[in-house]
C-alpha cells in the first residue's frame, strides 16, 4: 500500500524541533516499518496563529495551488493508495487531503485529530469546518489519547475511531539506566510562551519550596523565551541549576540517564513525548494530571500526577521522589519496564498495521 502523508502543522523536515515534528516522523517510520510505501506528499504549512481571515486568504490560495500540482503528478504518475493526515486542529486544519482524496477516490485516514467547540466561538469556525469534515470523511481517525476520541466523537458522532498510545523509538533507550536513579531533577522543554513557559512558572514556584533539600536540576532546551525563562528561577540559587541549551535528539537518552526525576508540570501538553523519553530511561516522572499526560504516565505505578494547578501538591510530590529512594528506584524500573514492553515504535507499526488494514477492508 502507497500511503501519502502529510502534516499541516509541521512538515517531518520542518528545520525547528518540536514534539509535533518528531511525531510526524516517528508515524513515519512505523508506517515503513509496517511494510507501508510512503511518501510525504506535501511540505505545505497550513499554520495560522490567529483567526484572521487575510492570512487564511493566503494560506487557500497556496493550497489550491498545491492541490493542483498534486493532480497533475498523480494524473501523469501513479496515484497513492491512502491519504494519511497527521494532527488537523483548528490552527493547522488538513487543506489538502479531503478534496483529493475524493477526487481520486481513495480513503482519507486521520491521526491526532482534535475539536475544540468553543473555538467556534472565538473565531476559528471556518477552519473548524474543515476539520468536521475532515474527520467525518475519514476511513478511521486514529486517537492518541481519550480525551481527544471524547471531543470528536461529541462532535462528529458518524466518524469512525481507533486508538493507538503515544509512543516513541525506544532503540537509543536500550542500553540500559542506573539501578539506583539519583535525587537529581531533569526537564525537557522549549523555551516559548504559552503552556511551556506556564509549565516552567509552576516548576519554579514549586522548587522554591524544596530550598531545604539537596537536588540540582538540569534542563535541556532553548527558545525566544530563554531569559524570561531562566528570570523565574531568579529564588533558586544558580550552582541548583545547569542550563543545557539546545540538544541534538540522538543526545537526549544519554543526559536523561544522568538524571533520576522528570520533573515537567505539564501544562497543557497533548501527551508528551519527552514524559516516555524520560521513562525509557528509567527516570520517573512528576506532572499534573491534565490533558493528555495520563495518557503516558501511569499515577503510583512510574510516576505521581498531581491536581492541575496545584503548586503545593506538585512540590510535596517531587519532595516524596526526593526523599525516598526504595521509591523512586521502584518508579523509575516500573517507568522504562511500561515504555519498552508497551510504547515502543514496534508496539506501534504493529497497531499501526492492524489499523489501516482493517479501514481498508
């Protein structure tokens, strides 16, 4: 089967970083894995921060443009098989898949598709439009996480759904982790506005708690908002914290092996692939229960998730990690034992397989 994928978001050769990117590409490799053919079939970014119509004006015109050399490779070449759209939302919504793939009649499959009624509500009704539709003409809408299935499944009841957990390529996590991880804290995490610099709000608030005890913490990333960022940490006592900066994917695995807490309070996250990262390494995890981190932490098995928002809560957790080591040492095998046996890339191109060829029947 010849798969055409797309991302509207972020192309999987996007030159930025980011747990979008990295998905895209990890979809990728399990579909090849699986004994897919695909293809990238666009590198169009159908991105728009705001509800603005002028900037969608635009964005319509570079997709029909698109759409047009698409039908003409596949009216001279051979034509795919499927159409396969990653993450479709309301900011990035698939402006290409549904329109070709009726006009050559083929199926259209979804991942990671989402719908936010109250976007409608500030603007964004058009372009939720098109995710409906999209998702309505979906073969099957393949779900990362429960939350997502509820909101589309509300929205679009006729569609079809399966799921598949987030995962991650676990072949660099293979050499194995301390048996014993240290009291040393670790985050992963760009350095941006919104949801991220939220989650590094509550990180340092929640540290400034935890002056009494004896834990450093090493944070690997970068972003716009780097000062800002390093500024909330201002109460820390700078030999506490080691800035990283931006790191190379291959070289994740080794730091996180230094460490032994992921400490991320997860604001807003999707899921969070950098939370399997970190299990795969045997470090577990401290976050909020929100959104999708459920998704991929398992509360009093590798990690504890504690009340949204609460900053007390989040500090008296990582303080439990901290001082008890037959803990966190449990955590911690618990964490990668979970990530290898069940989220791994394998685990995945097999879902993965069962999935379409189910859809196709």
């Amino acid at each position: 089967m010849r798969i055409a994928f797309y991302a509207p978001l972020k192309a999987p050769d996007h030159p930025v970083p980011s747990g979008d990117r990295q998905m895209a590409r990890l979809i990728m490799k399990a579909l090849g894995q699986a004994g897919f053919e695909v293809d990238l079939a666009s590198g169009l970014r159908a991105f728009t921060p705001d509800p603005a119509p002028e900037a969608f004006a635009v964005l319509l015109d570079a997709a029909e443009a698109e759409k047009a050399r698409l039908r003409q490779a596949w009216q001279d070449g051979q034509r795919p098989d499927l159409w396969f759209t990653y993450h479709p939302y309301y900011k990035a919504p698939d402006l290409l898949g549904p329109e070709l793939a009726r006009h050559f009649d083929i199926p259209y499959v979804t991942a990671e598709a989402s719908y936010a009624p109250k976007r409608d509500r500030q603007g964004w009704a058009q372009r939720q439009a098109l995710i409906r539709d999209a998702v309505g003409l979906a073969r099957i809408n393949i779900c990362f996480t429960e939350r997502d299935r509820a909101g589309l499944e509300k929205s679009v009841p006729e569609a079809r759904f399966a799921a598949l957990p987030p995962f991650i390529d676990t072949q660099a996590y293979g050499d194995g982790c301390a048996a014993a991880p240290p009291a040393h804290l670790m985050a992963v995490a760009m350095m941006r506005k919104g949801d991220k610099f939220a989650s590094f709000t509550m990180l340092a608030e929640a540290l400034g708690l935890l002056l009494d005890l004896p834990w450093r913490l090493t944070i690997l990333g970068d972003g716009p908002m780097r000062a800002e960022t390093m500024a909330l940490f201002d109460r820390i006592p700078s030999d506490r914290l080691d800035w990283r900066g931006e790191f190379r994917p291959e070289a994740v695995p080794q730091c996180l092996r230094q460490g032994g807490i992921y400490a991320w309070p997860g604001t807003g996250e999707a899921y969070g692939l950098a939370y399997l990262e970190a299990q795969a390494s045997g470090l577990p995890v401290v976050a909020q229960s929100t959104a999708g981190v459920p998704a991929v932490v398992r509360d009093g098995v590798t990690g504890i998730l504690t009340p949204e928002g609460d900053v007390a809560a989040y500090a008296a957790a990582v303080r439990v990690l901290l001082t008890d080591d037959a803990r966190r040492a449990a955590y911690g095998r618990a964490a990668r034992d979970f990530v290898l046996a069940e989220r791994s890339l394998t685990k995945a191109s097999e879902r993965l397989a069962a999935i379409l060829n189910e859809a196709m029947t």
